[in-house]
C-alpha cells in the first residue's frame, strides 16, 4: 500500500533520549519559535521530539510549519508519516487547509501520484476541499499525465462552486492545452467572466505551443494589460516559429512600451539572432545584458550566448563565455561542444567532452550528436566507432537517427559499405544528413533593420 495511504505509522519521536540540548533549541524558546529559527532537517527532527514531550502534536499550526520545513527540505518520507500519524480522522473545514498544504508538498516534490491519492483520500474521508485544493490536484494530474482524473476533479470543482475561482481557471486552461484539449482550454478562457493578466498570458502560451501563431498575435493585441511574461512569450513565439523580423519588431515596441526586458526575452533574442546569423546584433545583445546586470551566471543565458556565438561563426567568443560560467548545466557543454565539432573544431570538441566526463557530468544523446560530428570533421572512424560503443554501452544512450548520419557518412568516406549497409538496417528511421552537416546561413538583408530595432540598447 503507498506510503501516504498506510494504516500503520512508525514512531517518531527520539530513540533515545538525550540531556544535551544544543543554543538553537534552548528550552526558553516556544516551539513556535524554534520552528521559526529551524536551520535543518537534523533540528527540525529534534524540534519535532519536543513537541511529542509537550503533547502538542495535535496543535494543527505546529503540525503546518513541520510539514512546510519537511517540503523545503526535500523530506516527503518523514512528512508522509507526521501527517498521518498527527492528521485527525474526522475533520471538518479548519483541518482542509493542512491537507491542502501537504498534497501541494508532494506534488511540488515531484510526487504527484501521492497527491492524488492524498486527494481521493481525503474526499473519502469528508474533508471538504476548498478553492485552493483544487489547482494543486490540477497540477498534479497534469505532471503525472493524468488527463481523465483532471477532467473529473473539474466535474468536482463545478459541483462544489468553486469553478469560478480565476486561479483555478487559470490552472485548468493550462491542464487542457498541455494535455492535447486545446478547445477545452479555449472554451474556458471564453467563458471567463473576470480574466487577470495571467489569463490572458496562459491563453496566449497555450495557443503559441499548439502551434497557432495567428491566433495567439490575435489574442496578443487583445491583451488589455501586459507584463514581461506575455511580450516574452510572443516573441518566443516568433522565433520558435522560424520568424526572427517578427520577434525583433515585436521587441521594438515592448521597448516603446517601456517593459523591460528579463533574462528569457534576452534568450529568445540571442535565438533569433543566430537564425539571422547576425553577430553584430548578437554582440549588441551580449553588450546590454553586461552592461544591465544580466549575469551569466543564469546558465540559460550563458548557454543561449554560446549557441549565438557557435552558429554566428563566432566560436572564439562562444569559448570565451563557456570559460567564463562558474555554473555549466549539460546544457551548456551540449552547447560548447556541438558548436565546436559541427563548425570545424572537431579536436577541441573531442577534448571538451574528455574535460566533462573527468568532471563527472552525466552526456546525453545531444552531447553524442556532437562529439559524432567532431569525429566526422576529423575524418577520425577510429574514434567515431570509439565513441559510438561508447555512447551505446557506458551510458546506455540508445542512437538517434543524427548519431547513425555521422556513422554512415564515417565509413562511406572510407568505402565501407557494408558497415553502411549494416547500419542502415538497424535504423529505426532513415538517416536526416542535413541535421548534421551544419550550415550557418547568414540573412545579412535584414541585419540593417534589426540594428535599427535595438537602438536603445
């Protein structure tokens, strides 16, 4: 039986007891007060022995504050047998919010399906949910792709009169696009009495990753109020749509509207600027980001910097940002390396990935797709066989189509056709060259216009 389900609860207070008390739980403070001042998970278990000694496990704010702490801490264990062994059985609305608070710790914990069996638990038992129960269980039905049971806990929200609810809307919305039901979410937003500016930006997300363009600029334009999230997402829009004009006049205006750009409309921009391989406007974007406070160490804007870089021609400058990041997600070496083994540099790519792997950062199939292509600029086949096997039986990777087009093309330079034959044969698709073979296409007609539209950086 799950753990937040069981009937049996292992005890929790100190396997033994001990004189000796350290400052932070100095027996003059309140155990409010040492909650208030709780470092970590060592003291909040001795706070909670406290508590036990005190016969206080009963108090339902004590029971909250332990529960938050176990949640920012990451231990759903321990909050999982607190909560049923402190929960009462019966409850009425005061207790609601304390399962509120603990199916919103397992779903922000990554424990979805705990959440939602919390969720049926507690309507068995007759605690009422209220209007926050709602958009946490949402949540979790979405993160644990449970479409129908979000359908029926909206069925539920309708029958108890809480449907109306705008953050609970919002949340259903967003539940309906990113499970498949784009008219459901569309329905929603329609019949939306009040709508905040959230609304409006979950709308236009929505319809921007059902791929709707047309739509979500319609619904844009429409927005009475917009803040940095919805212009982001319009230009995001545009470049993910392979329309870089659009996102840079797009970003004219939000300047003239004097919203200010953060760290992800900087990103869309360095996106747009590598599709127009404009590494002056690139540059000018670098030079704003420095210049205004954007650290690298946001590591999506150093590895957004490098991509820039790489595909501008520019890989000098993307090695220069890759050194200088004291914080590299596998992001940020994917990046590094596939722009040096796809633009010529295929032995310092082979290099870097060695540096990775000492540095014990875990590769992925992207990582394979450019030390492939470091390899197939090297005209190496001895080290892309290497790598290959490598991928395969170190790290389990399973190829990708990108990893068999380096392969082939391996050992038809050197007139292996039957390796080419054999490798072809257990492709579950056919190879894709052109995702290889990297071209860095330079739209240098509408640099001029761009360099126009950021001005005032």
């Amino acid at each position: 039986m799950p753990a937040c389900v069981s009937g049996t609860t292992p005890h929790l207070g100190p396997k033994n007891k001990t004189k000796a008390r350290t400052k932070s739980l100095s027996e003059s403070q309140s155990p409010h007060q040492l909650l208030q001042n709780c470092a970590n998970f060592r003291q909040l278990r001795q706070i909670h022995a406290k508590i036990i000694r005190a016969g206080l496990s009963g108090d339902q704010l004590l029971l909250r504050k332990l529960l938050s702490l176990c949640s920012s801490y990451g231990e759903m264990d321990y909050a999982t047998r607190l909560f049923h062994h402190s929960i009462p059985v019966a409850g009425g609305p005061h207790h609601t919010f304390t399962w509120n608070l603990m199916i919103r710790a397992y779903t922000s914990n990554a424990r979805s399906h705990q959440a939602l069996l919390l969720f049926k638990l507690m309507i068995s038992r007759g605690i009422p949910p209220d209007k926050f129960t709602f958009p946490f269980v949402i949540r979790a039905c979405l993160t644990s792709s449970a479409f129908r049971l979000g359908e029926v806990v909206h069925g539920l929200a309708i029958r108890t009169s809480f449907s109306a609810d705008i953050f609970l809307q919002n949340n259903l919305m967003d539940f309906y696009f990113k499970s498949g039901h784009a008219s459901s979410g569309r329905r929603l937003f329609d019949k939306m009495r009040v709508r905040s500016v959230v609304s409006w930006t979950t709308m236009l997300t929505g319809l921007l990753n059902c791929g709707d363009l047309h739509t979500a600029r319609s619904i844009f334009d429409q927005m009475p109020t917009k803040n940095v999230v919805s212009w982001t997402a319009m230009i995001d829009g545009y470049v993910r749509n392979q329309q870089p004009d659009e996102a840079f006049q797009l970003f004219r205006r939000m300047q003239l509207d004097n919203v200010w750009p953060n760290e992800f409309t900087l990103v869309s921009l360095l996106k747009a600027c590598a599709q127009l391989g404009s590494l002056k406007l690139g540059r000018r974007i670098h030079d704003f980001a420095l210049k205004n406070g954007f650290k690298l160490e946001a590591v999506f804007v150093g590895t957004a910097l490098i991509d820039m870089y790489s595909k501008c021609g520019s890989l000098a400058d993307a090695r220069r940002v890759f050194d200088q990041m004291e914080i590299k997600s596998l992001a940020t070496w994917n990046a590094m390396i596939t722009g040096l083994g796809v633009y010529g540099f295929g032995e310092e790519a082979l290099a870097l990935f060695q540096e990775m792997e000492k540095m014990n950062v875990q590769p992925d199939e992207i990582t394979f797709v450019g030390v492939l292509c470091a390899c197939l600029q090297t005209n190496n086949l001895s080290d892309g066989c290497k790598y290959f096997e490598h991928m395969t039986k170190r790290y389990g990777i399973a190829p990708i189509p990108e990893h068999y087009s380096c392969m082939i093309e391996l050992y038809d330079r050197v007139g292996m056709l039957d390796e080419v034959g054999r490798l072809v044969n257990t492709m579950p698709t056919k190879p894709n060259h052109n995702k290889v073979r990297g071209t860095n296409t330079h739209a240098t007609a509408n640099i001029g216009k761009h360099a126009e539209d950021l001005n005032c950086l």
